[in-house]
C-alpha cells in the first residue's frame, strides 16, 4: 500500500530509493543496511552490489573544456514526458526569508556545543541537539531532542568544515545514511576535506521518532487493496487510512503539528550554528533536495555551498506532483520493459514491450483476485506486489532482481516479490517496521494540503492518473488519497523558493528519474536565483554516485572549490 509520497535516495533500501507518493507533499531513506541497494546519492563506491550506474563517457560538444561534461543534446531531452506538463499550475509566491539576526529567544539554542561521543561504527559521533517544538512559541520545557553524528575529516590541517547530508524522504534517517554510506563511501577527497555530519529530522530515526502501528498492524496496513473495485473496497481503504492517523494521533499527538519541512530547516540552522560553521555546506538527494532549497529561502545569507540532487519542485500542489509522479513511474518501466524484452531471462517476452506490460497487469491482477503464496508466512496481494515492482524501477541495477522476482511469481510463487516490497517498506524479519512510513505521512500531510478530500475526489483522477501510467495510475490515485484524513491541517503551500542573495547553488537533475522527474529539477534551478542545473542523462533515482565519472567530478569540484559547472551541462 503506497504511502504519502516519499523522496528518497536510491542507496538506502534494496532495490527501493523511494517510497511511494501519495498525496500528501513529497525519495526516502531506506534502511541503510539492506542487501542489493541501489547507490547512494553521493558516494562513488558505495557497497557491493549497488554499483549500477552508467560509465558512458560523458558527452562532449563543441570542444569545451569541461571535464567530460556537454551541452544537453537530443537524448537527454528523451525522458518520456514534456519538459513542461500540460495544464501545469505553478505557485508565484515565493518564500519569504527569515531575518539575518537570531531572535533573542532562540539565542540559548543557537549557542548550543553538542557534547560528543563515540557511537555506532568505528570514528563516529553521536551527540543530541536541543530544538524548540514550535519556533514562534519557545519553551524549554517542550524542546525537541535531535540525534545528530559525525564524522570528522580525515585531513585535519586543511579542513573545509562540516557537509551535512541528507538521502530524503520524508523520514529516512540521515544518521542510517551517514554511518552506512556517505562516511564511508563518499569520495576520499571530499572526507579528507569535510566533516562528515547529518541529523535525523524532528519525528524520524533517533530524533523523538513518530509511532503510529503495531509490526501486526503495519502489515494489515500495506496489504490493504489500493486499486478499489466497489464501495465495499473503497471504504475500506478509506478505514486504512482512518486507522493509521488515530494511531499517528495517539502515539505522536504533541509532535504532528511541528514536522514540516520549514520546521526541519530551522533545525539544520540551529545545528550549523551549533557546529561552529558560518555557512551551510550540504547535500541533499531527492526529497532532501526540498530541505535544502527551503533552508537557502530561508536563510540566503548563510547559505553556502548546496548540492540539491533529484530535485522537487516547490511551487506544485499535491494533486500536480502526484500525477506527475505518477508519469516518472511510467518513464522508469518503459526503460525497465526496453531492457527487459531484449533479454533472454525476461518472464514477460522478448519480443513487444507492450505484451510485456499487459503480462505484468495479468500478474497484478490475478494477485488482486488470488494473492500468492509465499515462504514468508504471508500471502502477497496486489498492493505488495505493485510495491515491488515500482520500488524497482529507481535504480536499474534493481532490474535482474525485479526479473527473478517476476519469474517466481508468474510461477505462483511470490516470495522474492514480497522480499522487495518488505525492503522497501522497511520490515524487518522479526516484523517490525521502521518509522519511515509514518514519519514520511507526518511530514508530507503537513508540508501540502490534501491532493483529494473524499474517495469521489480521487475516483474523479483516476483518467488523469490512467494516461499518466496505465499500470500504476490507479494505485498512486488513491495513494493521493491519504492526507485527506489527517488528523492535523496543512501548515504549508506551494510556493517558489528564490534564495535571493544565495550563494551559487548546484542543482542537479536526472533524465529519466521515476520519483523526481527531470523538469522539476529544471523548475527549482529556474526559480533560485543562484542555481546552476547539472543533466545526467541516466535511468534511475539521483545521479551522484551512480557510476558517472562526469557528475561525480563536476559535483565534487563544486563541493571542494565552490565552481559550478557550464551552463547547459550534460553528463552520461
């Protein structure tokens, strides 16, 4: 069962990098240690298993000197939908920065020295960060405990400061995503230079994490038909939908009106601050690519040097960046079903791609009808099994296993399937589930009002949503549901965010990325007025760290010098 749309990076989960939209505002983090991941948003040698991404050289036009990098051509127009969507209704107001001076207030937060200590894998910190819950209205005795890690760089002498990092979401855990990956694995040069920091935002992983359901009770939640035939259905998801808020609401109720992304980027002020640094250097992937770009609209001043990789696009409402979405999903298993059908190993044919998708409707289908069997003790119904599948489709190293997975299942067993959609969802094998869901819920139902407010609302998308992606429509249809039953209202709007006085900003977008399409990494790099777009002309979910030695040393030499690359870059 889809949940509110989540921007996570690739490299988090197996085979997954970002949950599925939903209707409530924005790829995620999945959990760190999963097998077969796909790569990390940053690291150019993330662990085995995850190396997928294209070694082309880069493209080269008009013998510039640009380290392997060109000028978009043809193909990198190809990402399978218009630069613009048609009838697209993009906000005009911008977000207005806050004030350069601390508020007298937040002064003791500001001056805050985090008491480290060794946690986690070897030459990590951890310490815990003091927040106010609600900005306007401090009160010490309603703080909010943040769970922040380092890593200090390696080359003590000539250090540059801290990069904080973030793999999206919303309600993946950045401290997961450190000690995992970006520690480690990013570049030797960058961790030679940059302490290596990241925090889990308010409600997520280590900081006051939000609790909605039971292991038992998330597992009735995601297999909960999302493609309704009746009424019968259709109030039945709307009860899924019902129970998971009253649980949010139980569990969470203090902390479900301060999740927003506006609140998250005041912390990661307060946090820089607390690290003695005058600017922001950060990385940001996929839905941390909206937490960037709404700390440099808010504070343009202490703005440094930001990598916003698959980017979102701000000024969309939620009905618009679902649907839209919803075509990057279509995108991505066009390019999975061109791969697929030319290989001998592919259980949907090797001769047409469109008997290909008919044959994986079947599949769904009959899973809706009959679920499978599986060795997991639970059966796998449609929604699982959808899940699967587009987990999948952001990162094409993820695709042999998706084949296997089908395989087995047109075989009538769904095993692997559900091993996909476990991942993604972040269960565990003792049936526990991470606070990624949850959180991702919290944070998009109060970042955007709802897409739809009644079952009718969605039901009267669903022929937008069907053109959109006639395999996915309908799920992520109702997924856009979700928000519609949130026990707290939306506090935020779409709205552009300029950054007026910013430094320069590096944002970077991928062709034919399913979470994140292309042109909202086009629309944020139009709106910020000191941003400078970066084309990766690639299939999958973000592009640093992704097997191409052009994006990882344009992205690199910005990071370490602060030089962006040449208008109209293209890398492959």
């Amino acid at each position: 069962m889809g949940t509110s749309r989540l921007f996570r990076t690739a490299g988090t989960v197996v085979a997954a990098a970002a949950l599925l939209i939903s209707g409530c505002s924005s790829s995620g983090v999945p959990s760190p240690s999963s097998a077969a991941t796909a790569t990390a948003p940053g690291p150019p040698s993330p662990p085995p298993g995850s190396e997928h991404g294209r070694t082309d050289e880069a493209v080269r036009r008009g013998g510039n000197d640009d380290g392997g990098a060109g000028r978009v051509d043809a193909r990198a127009r190809e990402t399978g939908a218009p630069d613009e969507w048609p009838g697209a209704n993009r906000a005009t107001t911008a977000l207005r920065p806050l004030p350069p001076a601390v508020p007298a207030p937040l002064r003791g937060y500001y001056e805050q020295r985090p008491r480290w200590r060794p946690c986690g894998a070897s030459g990590f910190e951890c310490a815990t960060l003091r927040v106010p819950l609600d900005y306007e209205r401090p009160d010490a005795d309603r703080d909010v405990r943040l769970g922040v890690s380092r890593k200090r760089a390696s080359d003590g002498p000539r250090r540059l400061g801290s990069l904080l990092v973030n793999p999206g979401g919303p309600g993946g855990s950045a401290i997961g995503y450190l000690q995992a990956y970006a520690g480690i694995g990013y570049p030797r040069a960058v961790r030679a230079r940059y302490d290596m920091v990241a925090f889990d935002p308010r409600g997520v992983g280590r900081s006051e994490p939000v609790r909605c359901l039971t292991g038992r009770e998330m597992d009735a939640h995601v297999r909960t038909d999302q493609t309704p035939d009746d009424a019968a259905e259709e109030r039945s998801l709307v009860r899924a939908y019902e129970k998971l808020a009253r649980g949010c609401q139980r569990g969470s109720g203090r902390l479900l009106g301060h999740l927003s992304t506006t609140e998250a980027a005041r912390d990661l002020d307060v946090l820089r601050a607390a690290l003695g640094d005058r600017k922001l250097t950060y990385v940001g992937a996929s839905y941390g690519t909206f937490l960037g770009a709404t700390y440099a609209g808010l504070f343009p001043g202490r703005t440094g040097r930001l990598v916003l990789d698959a980017a979102m696009d701000p000024s969309l409402g939620a009905e618009q960046m679902n649907l839209e979405q919803t075509a990057g999903f279509e995108t991505a298993l066009t390019a999975f079903m061109t791969d697929c059908v030319r290989r001998a190993d592919c259980p949907l044919g090797t001769d047409d791609r469109a008997e290909a998708v008919s044959l994986l409707g079947d599949l769904l289908h009959r899973a809706d009808a009959r679920p499978l069997r599986t060795e997991e003790g639970r059966t796998l119904t449609e929604s699982l099994a959808t899940t699967a599948v587009m987990s999948a489709m952001y990162d094409e190293g993820a695709w042999p296993a998706l084949r296997t997975a089908l395989t087995e299942a047109i075989r009538g067993d769904g095993t692997e399937l559900l091993r996909l959609s476990d991942a993604f969802y972040e269960r565990s094998d003792n049936g526990t589930y991470s606070n990624l869901m949850v959180a991702n819920q919290a944070v998009n139902c109060l970042d955007l009002p709802p897409a739809f407010h009644s079952p009718a609302d969605a039901s009267q998308s669903l022929p937008a949503f069907r053109t959109a992606s006639p395999l996915f429509g309908e799920t992520l249809a109702w997924a856009a549901l979700s928000c519609a039953y949130w026990p707290v209202e939306a506090t935020g709007r779409p709205h552009r965010i300029e950054a007026r006085g910013a430094a320069p900003i590096l944002v970077v977008g991928t062709t034919r990325d399913p979470a994140t399409p292309y042109r909202w990494a086009r629309s944020l790099a139009a709106q910020l007025s000191s941003a400078r777009l970066l084309t990766y002309d690639g299939d999958g979910h973000t592009a640093y760290g992704r097997g191409s030695e052009c994006a990882d040393r344009t992205i690199n030499t910005y990071l370490l010098t602060g030089r962006l690359p040449a208008p109209d870059t293209t890398c492959t």
